[in-house]
C-alpha cells in the first residue's frame, strides 16, 4: 500500500497519506490546517538489495571508472562508498585507515611498523631498549 505525500498550497507544509489502494486519491485534506488545496508530490523511495547483489554490484568495474589510484582522496571517497554499499559500519580501524588514505599515506607502512616491534618484543613503542 503506498504511502503518497501532499503539499498544501495554504500553509506550505507536507503531508503523507496512507492510500489502502493503488490508485491516488482524489481529494486530500491537509493534516495540518485542514485546507483541500493540496497537491501531490514526487517522493522518494527505496529499493533493498540482497548482500550478494550489493557485492555485485561493488565488483562492477563501471564502478571504478571515476576512481584514480594515484589520488588518495580519490581512493578514501571509494572506500566511503564500499562502506556505505556493504551497510555496515566497518569500526575504527577501517576509519583511521581511509583517513591515511586520504592524508596520502599508506595504512601498510603503520603495520609493517608495528608488526616488526611485536617480533622484536618491543611493544611498547621504545624501540632499541632492553625491558
């Protein structure tokens, strides 16, 4: 059953109607100051999609086509983008990484970092010194 939104023509304001029918009614009271002179709008809508079509759909190599490699903003906004596709909010460490993206620096370089200091036993961040 959809949902039709009107705007009224004597106090401007919007409202939604829940029509138990396809077809559009013919007179609709405005909610807010009771006036008929109201006039349908075109409204939004929304579409789901399955995780395997979101995927799909990210793996389109159209979807790549405004994307440069050689831009680190370029690259944050499509990761953003992958993000907001997958809908979810993939935490913290998928944030600080698309912030160095965008800053220009590689995520890898901070890791390789921190991996050699875990081997070496110096977790701490005090590079050189004896526990």
């Amino acid at each position: 059953m959809p949902i039709y939104e009107y705007r009224c023509r004597s106090c401007v304001r919007k409202s939604s109607v829940l029509v138990r029918t396809f077809s559009p009614p013919e007179r609709i009271q405005c909610s807010h100051c009771g006036s008929h002179e109201t006039e349908r709008l075109i409204s939004t809508f929304v579409t789901l999609k399955s995780e395997d079509s979101r995927l799909a759909d990210l793996s389109d190599p159209s979807s790549f086509s405004d994307v440069d490699e050689k831009d680190p903003k370029s690259m944050a906004r499509w990761l953003r983008r992958m993000e907001h596709a997958l809908g979810e909010d993939l935490g913290e460490d998928f944030q600080e990484m698309t912030e160095m993206v965008e800053a220009g620096q590689s995520p890898m370089a901070g890791e390789e970092a921190h991996e050699e200091d875990k081997h070496e036993g110096h977790d701490d961040g005090e590079a050189g010194e004896e526990p």
